[in-house]
C-alpha cells in the first residue's frame, strides 16, 4: 500500500477503504507518513469529503492511537464543540453530580478564538487539572463529579492531526471535526454523552445546517460504538454569558450557581434536563425541575466547592465572585445614542477579548476580558453602559472602538434570536 495512491484516490474523491485508513493513521504516528503527505489528504478529505462509513472508521482508528478510559460504574459527560463566554460545563458538571449522576469530564484548552475549560478551571487557585487516573477516580468516587485536562495518551493521532489541521487550513471539515471530537469522546468513557453543537459567528459551524450534519455524524458515530449519544443545536451568535474571558466566564458561572438568571442560565439548565433525562430515562419536564431545585438549594454550588477542593483548589471565589472581576484598568464603555441593541457579534467579542489577552502582563491574562451590561433586544439612551472592560493596561480610544463595533444597534429591534434550536437523536 502506498500513500502517494491513498491521497490521489481521495483527490478525486474515492472512498477510501478501512484498511487504507489505518496504515495512514499508524503510518503518520510512526513518522513514515511525512507532514506534507499527510497535508495534502487532509486538504483532499475538506475538499471532497468523507462517506459517513470512512468518518466511522476514522475515528475508531484514532480512538485507537492512545489509551481508552473505562470505568467502574456509568458516568456521563457533556461536550461543546466550542463557543464565545461559554461556561456551561463549570455549572453542567457540579449540578449533574448533585442530582446524583458521576460526571467524568475530560475537557480541553481554548482552541482559536473560543474560549477552553481548563484554561477557566485555572481561576480557582491551586486547581490541577493535570491528573493521573487514580486521583481522577478518587475525586469522582467522593464527589461525584471531576474536571480533568484531557490526558496524552488519549486519542494520540488527533492530536498530531489536530496540530496538522490547524497550520493547513483544513479545521472546518465536517468529518474531520466529527472524527477529532468524537474519538477524544468515545475514548474518555462516558455511557451518555451530550453534545452542544453550536452554530453562528462564534462557532466552528457558520450555518445552522452545517451544525445539523456535524451533529447528525457525531451522533452517528457515538451510537454505532455503543453509547448513548444526543446532540442538541444552539445558537452562537451572540456570546453565551455576559462574561467573556477567563475570571469573567467564571464569575458568570458561578452567579447561575447562585440563582442568576441569564441565556448562559437557560441553557446550562436545559442541557442538566437532557443529560439527566437520557441517563435515567425520566421525563423531561420532571429533570428540569430537579435541575432547578439542585440550584436554588445551593447543592450544585456545593458540589462546584468540594471538587475545586479535592482537586487542589481554593474555591474561596464561589463565596465571592466579585474579586474575579477585580482588575489594574476597569472602564465602562457607554453608548452614544438612543437605540435598540440588534446583536452583539460573538465572534468580534472574542477576537476584542484575545487582543486584550495577548497584550495584556502574563500572570494576568486570566483577567483580561469584559462583562456585558446589556443584552440583545434591550432599549438603551445615551451614555448607558454597554459593556465594562477589564485590563492589566491603560485602555485606549482604539480599544473602545474596537469593542464598540461589536454592537449592532437599530432603530427598532428586529432580530429573532434563538438561543436552543432543536435537539438531534
Ligand atoms: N474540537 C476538536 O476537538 N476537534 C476539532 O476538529 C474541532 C473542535
């Protein structure tokens, strides 16, 4: 077998068979398949493609490139294919695991301009998220829940591939998202899991039909391996939390531990709901109430507590979350007229979010980021506060433009915005 027909089969769009896609996984982990081989099929497959068959087969080889979890007693696990102030999971996990489900979570970085968990889990001081299995299982056996950095032994061609992808162009491939995010899933051994498969200006997918596919494949692949897979779609458009940076994401998830109604609120609890409700197989309607009475009698928020503190942490910011927003440079952007806000875009929030990072003193980048102080569809006047920026320098003229432009205002308000849009079986 030879790669140079492997990549010409794929450049005019073949299927390529389960025997071809192993020797060029395990060929280009051993290094005899070189990067620019490797490349140029990647650039094949965002070309033309992948049958839902060669996908199937992608990802259990890649799943099989590293070391698969199994466990002692049946957890789930929640995933988001990554978002804009999205901090569901610092709510999702402690919640779930308050309800009684063991919550096995194996979360990543933030990946281009969306925002990652771990990087969050970071806030609550003396957190380790590098964690071998027996403390990983120690924590899960006493609490119930863990938050843990996705291990290097697991799925070890994505994470070559990933690297690949990201220099090459070739990130936005249905099937390859499906296969990378699928075959990290499938090897961190949860029985139900929950995607969130988010669509707009802040996500991976652009349109809500290419949300749909990828949702419909991952599902595909997750039931053929045997688990109990669900997806649902949400809308990225506008960033999921009023807070959009690392200290602000938590404090925004902590204020939903705490009672706080808002879109990151709504849809942390209907994805709790879902999660529960496939799990147990109970009524829906019945787990969104159980969701609410885990919240509201500060279960969850207790939860949240106990594995920040097993896992090394203080958890001190949970009693109080305002020292999460405390900052060298706190400065409040105000609007200029009497208008209607019409969207906030989520992609400039995040890219205004990671210059703010990227300029901002290393032991404090953490910091950097904004709160929203209003929402889609809100009537503003002059110099109301529009949104507060948090910086370890001095805000420029040039930096409040920025932010600024992430505002779409309007006479009258005239979006139909729609936070959760279906659910895919
Ligand atoms: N997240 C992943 O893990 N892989 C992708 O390809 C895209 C998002």
């Amino acid at each position: 077998m030879y790669i140079y027909d492997i990549i010409e089969k794929k450049r005019y769009g073949n299927e390529l068979t389960k025997e071809e896609i192993e020797f060029t996984i395990a060929g280009f982990v051993k290094g005899d398949i070189t990067e620019a081989q490797m490349s140029a099929l990647l650039m094949a497959i965002t070309i033309n493609g992948m049958t839902d068959k060669e996908a199937l087969c992608l990802t259990k080889t890649m799943q099989n490139s590293g070391k698969s979890y199994k466990f002692p007693f049946k957890s789930v696990d929640k995933h988001s294919t990554g978002g804009v102030g999205d901090s569901t999971t610092l709510i999702v996990v402690p919640t779930l695991a308050a309800m009684g489900l063991r919550v096995s979570k194996m979360s990543g970085k933030a990946l281009g301009f969306t925002g990652g968990t771990i990087d969050k889990m970071k806030c609550f001081d003396g957190y380790n998220p590098e964690m071998s299995e027996e403390k990983f299982l120690d924590i899960i056996r006493k609490c119930g829940c863990v938050i843990m950095s996705q291990s290097s032994d697991i799925a070890v061609a994505d994470k070559l591939i990933y690297a690949l992808r990201d220099k090459t162009a070739t990130v936005d491939s249905i099937p390859l998202i499906a296969s990378s995010i699928m075959s990290k899933k499938l090897a961190s051994g949860a029985d139900t899991i929950l995607l969130d498969v988010k669509y707009g200006t802040g996500a991976f997918m652009k349109t809500i039909d290419d949300a749909k596919k990828l949702a419909k494949l991952m599902v595909k692949i997750g039931k053929a391996d045997g688990r109990n897979v669900n997806a649902v779609i949400t809308n990225m458009n506008v960033p999921l939390s009023d807070g959009v940076g690392c200290n602000q994401e938590v404090y925004s998830a902590i204020k939903v531990l705490h009672g706080e109604n808002s879109r990151l609120a709504e849809l942390s609890k209907y994805l709790c709901a879902k999660l529960y409700s496939e799990a147990k197989g109970k009524p829906f309607n019945e787990c969104k109430k159980m969701v609410s009475d885990a919240i509201a009698s500060g279960k969850a928020a207790e939860k949240l507590r106990e594995m920040v503190m097993l896992g090394g942490g203080n958890a001190d910011i949970i009693d109080h979350p305002e020292k999460l927003l405390i900052s060298d440079y706190v400065v409040k952007v105000t609007s200029k007229k009497n208008t209607y806000v019409n969207n906030i875009n989520a992609y400039k929030v995040a890219k205004f979010v990671n210059h703010l990072k990227d300029s901002a003193v290393e032991k404090q980048k953490y910091r950097a980021g904004i709160m929203l102080n209003v929402h889609v569809g809100d009537e503003i006047h002059e110099n109301d506060t529009l949104a507060t920026i948090y910086s370890s320098r001095k805000v420029t003229n040039e930096m409040i433009e920025e932010l600024l432009a992430c505002f779409e205002f309007s006479d009258k308000y005239s979006s139909n915005y729609k936070l959760i849009e279906e659910s895919v079986k």
